[in-house]
C-alpha cells in the first residue's frame, strides 16, 4: 500500500520520523555532558532539543495518521499500527515531560530529565521497531508492482550493480 503522504513521489513519515529518532538520544547526550562537564549550556540547548522534539513529533505524527487510517481494521497490520500509534503518541508525552523538566528549573533536575530521556530512547527503539515491522512485513507505505513500483527478482545467479561482468560466470 502505498503510502498516503508523499512528497516527490516518497513517503513523508519515514523522513520525519528520523528527527524524534535523533533527538531523544541527543537529549540523554546533552544531560550526560551536563552532569560530566556542570556547564549549564547543555542544559539550555536540551531545552531547545526537547522542544524541537515536541515539533518533529507532532509532525511525523501528523503524517503518520493518513496511512494508519487507511490500513483496514481486519487487517493483520492494524493491531501493529494501533500500537505504533500508542508508542508515537507517548514519545511526544516524553518530549512534553522533558521539556517541562527543563522548563525554569536549574539543573537540580537533571536525573529525572534524564530517566525522561532515557525512557524515551527505550521507547523510540520499540517504535522503530514497530515501524519495520509494518514496512517490512506488511509493505505499509512501499508501492506495490500494481502501483507502479518496480519489481526486485534477485537470484544467486546475478551479480550486484557495478559488478563486473565476468565475474558473474564460474572459471572465467
């Protein structure tokens, strides 16, 4: 099924998906770097990570819902996509809570924001991992032959592109 938003012909929620990827982790570094180095500076710019988290997701979220809606209820992907969904929708609630940690507070704060952080790098790996499953094992949002996709035959017999010729014959 192809997937609903596109842009040039390319599905929109993959591409936005890897900036909340990106910046959870970002923000554990950030608190990481605060706690060894006590420059206050990491703090701010987590504060800045963290509400560029909040945007991001609600982006990707934004384009994730047209291909969830389409993905029929008996279908063996919605219950993936349900829980996809669930997973997405918690990572902007730890977004939310991180930058509200930081949020006119001094660092005295800075181990919840960083088990926030934390939780949410859990979080962004299982939803990367329901993401692939509905890719993956459901081809949710990749083109189909039927739509104009190009089919992929690979045999043992064929030489990976920029292969050199004869070295796809034995004794040659």
């Amino acid at each position: 099924m192809e997937s609903r938003v596109r842009v040039a012909r390319h599905p929109l929620h993959p591409i936005l998906v890897m900036f909340p990827t990106a910046l959870l982790p970002l923000l554990l570094f950030m608190d990481a770097l605060l706690w060894w180095t006590g420059d206050a500076a990491f703090w701010t710019a987590g504060s800045w990570v963290a509400i560029a988290g909040v945007a991001m997701t609600l982006l990707a979220i934004g384009a994730g819902i047209p291909d969830m809606m389409a993905i029929p209820d008996g279908h063996r992907a919605h219950r993936t996509g349900i829980f996809h969904a669930i997973v997405g929708t918690t990572i902007l609630v730890v977004f939310v809570a991180s930058m509200w940690a930081r949020w006119n507070a001094g660092t005295d704060r800075l181990v919840l924001a960083g088990v926030i952080d934390l939780v949410g790098v859990l979080l962004v790996s299982v939803q990367g991992w329901l993401g692939a499953e509905l890719v993956y094992r459901h081809h949710l949002g990749v083109r189909s032959t039927a739509e104009g996709a190009d089919p992929v035959a690979l045999t043992s017999s064929e030489a990976p592109r920029g292969a050199r010729a004869d070295a796809r014959r034995p004794g040659v």
